[in-house]
C-alpha cells in the first residue's frame, strides 16, 4: 500500500493537470476531464485506506476477555450521511473549481438593490412580479434567484481585472419561490450562478465552459443547443437546452432546459464600477436539483425537502 504522503503527492500533481482542461480544443475537454476525475476518485480512495490502516495501527485492540457491567451493551451509532444534494453540489462545484473559478457562497436573505435593482430591473417592470418572491416584514426577500449575488462577486473581483486578469467565480445558494410545490416545483431549491469577466470574453467560451459541466458531471458527450430567453441582466439573454440520452432516461430525440445564460448586460457592469467599453462578460444559473434528478432517475422534487429517512438513506 502506497503511503499517505506518497498519495497526497499524487494527488497534488493531478489537480495542476485541471489547468490544462481550458486549452484544449472544446471536443476533448470532457474526455480529457473524465479521465482525470477517473484518477483522482482512485487516488482518493487508496488516500482514505491509507489513513484506515494507520489509524487502525494506532488503536488499541479490543480485550474480548476483559469483564464488562451486567446487561451494558456496547451502543451503535450511525452517524449519518451527507444529503445527496449536498454531495451533489461539492462534485459540481469541484468540476467548476477545476475550470478554474472561485467560490463564493450565497446570502439566504437579501434586499430590494440586489434582487432588482443592481441587475438592470427597471422601476415598476412586470419582471419583478415574475419571480413570486417573498418578502419579510421589514421588507427583505428570500433570494428568489442566486443572480443576487452578481453585484456582490463583480465588485469583490473586479481588481482582478487589472493587468488582462478575469473575474472568474460561481455562486452556490439556496433560494426561495412563493409557488405552490409538486413533482416537479418546490418552494426551496438550490441554485448555482456562475460569473465570468475579461477583456474578451465571448459567448463561444460560455457555451464550451456549459458544455464540459454537462459532460464532466454526467460522464459522457452530449448533444447540446441553445434557444432565445429573457433576463434583464443578460443581453443576449439564452436557454441552454441538453439532449437527454437513454443513459438519462430518454430516447436520445428530446431537449432538456437546464439553465439560464447570456452575456452581462453592460448596465449590470456599470453599476459595479466596470467599464462595460472595455470589458465584456457572462453569467449563468441552473437548479442543482434537477441536476440530481436526472442523474438518479427521481420523479419528485419534493424528496430532497422532505426529510424522510428511507429515501435519504438510498444515498
């Protein structure tokens, strides 16, 4: 058996090969990526038996013989398991980390500039009726969309713009709808927004970075497209459909709306103090729960909020 120090070292230098993913040609990102995290799940597994076996060199062994307390039993514990969605989100979340972006982590109450104002939602615009928000009695707002937070990583980053840097950073979160939950709607999901700026940031690049997170996270290629949308901080504003394939539960003949995308409306740029002339930018966000869905076949998304021990413990 390898040593701890041996595989740490492993590991070390197969997280600098991620580096690489972003200048190879789009059609051998996700192969390439596959590979790597092929190798990185093996070397994490020889890590965590490594770390077993000193550890059970370290523990003293058990004396059967030793005399014990009438009718004390020794006490079982299970300790649990991370929720799937939360397992989920950190392997997304490593994919993005890979590509080389920051994580900045989400508010769960915010208010009226962050949730409209700061992302180009003009005064009295019906789309601030669209997303069926809450709002407490003084006025703050459970975050109906993880863009929230856009001002927030735009202007925490933007230094790194100097000198042809980039803003480069994704935004995990939980947020809140005032609809009513089915199968396929629920009042409290997870969301993960994505932020990119630079000099020459194109919507060829947003395309490549969806794509290899499709395919990173799934294991295989995909079909994808794109159709028109509306977001009043994008411009132009996309729907970034995948191709659900047989392995996804599909025929391979339908379309899959995953998230949301566009390239950064110059005004959103503006109000967080970047010169929307010289810079030019994207952004993203998709639920993380359908991501889950679909990968584990699930029907009703109401599962995840539900607490129940029998379908938490399948994971």
């Amino acid at each position: 058996m390898l040593s701890v120090e041996k595989i740490k070292s492993d590991l070390k230098a197969l997280n600098a090969e991620y580096a690489k993913i972003k200048d190879l040609p789009p059609e051998k990102r996700g192969e390439f990526g596959r590979e790597l995290n092929k190798k990185r799940a093996e070397l994490e597994k020889a890590l965590q038996a490594a770390l077993d076996a000193e550890q059970d060199a370290e523990v003293e062994p058990l004396d059967e013989t030793a005399p014990s307390a009438p009718n004390r039993a020794i006490p079982r514990f299970n300790l649990g398991s991370k929720h799937p969605l939360m397992t989920e989100l950190n392997r997304v979340l490593s994919i993005y980390s890979h590509m080389g972006f920051d994580i900045m982590e989400a508010r769960q109450l915010d208010d009226e500039f962050h949730m409209f104002d700061s992302l180009n939602f003009p005064a009295g615009h019906p789309a601030r009726d669209g997303y069926d928000t809450f709002r407490t009695a003084e006025n703050f707002i459970p975050p109906a969309h993880t863009s929230t937070m856009q001002y927030r990583a735009l202007t925490r980053y933007k230094d790194e713009l100097k000198n042809g840097g980039k803003i480069a950073v994704v935004i995990p979160g939980r947020v809140f709808r005032n609809e009513d939950a089915d199968a396929t709607h629920e009042h409290t999901f997870y969301q993960c927004e994505g932020v990119f700026v630079s000099e020459d940031a194109t919507m060829g690049q947003m395309l490549g970075v969806l794509k290899t997170l499709f395919e990173t996270y799934y294991g295989q290629k995909l079909n994808t497209k794109t159709q028109p949308g509306f977001f009043p901080f994008t411009e132009p504003s996309l729907e970034f459909l995948i191709e659900k394939p047989k392995s996804l539960g599909g025929k391979g003949d339908g379309w899959l709306e995953m998230l949301g995308c566009g390239m950064i409306h110059p005004n959103v740029l503006e109000t967080a103090g970047i010169d929307p002339e010289k810079y030019k930018g994207f952004a993203w966000g998709g639920g993380i729960d359908r991501l889950v869905m679909l990968k584990y076949g699930l029907t009703d998304i109401r599962y995840f909020e539900s607490g129940k021990l029998e379908f938490l413990e399948e994971f």
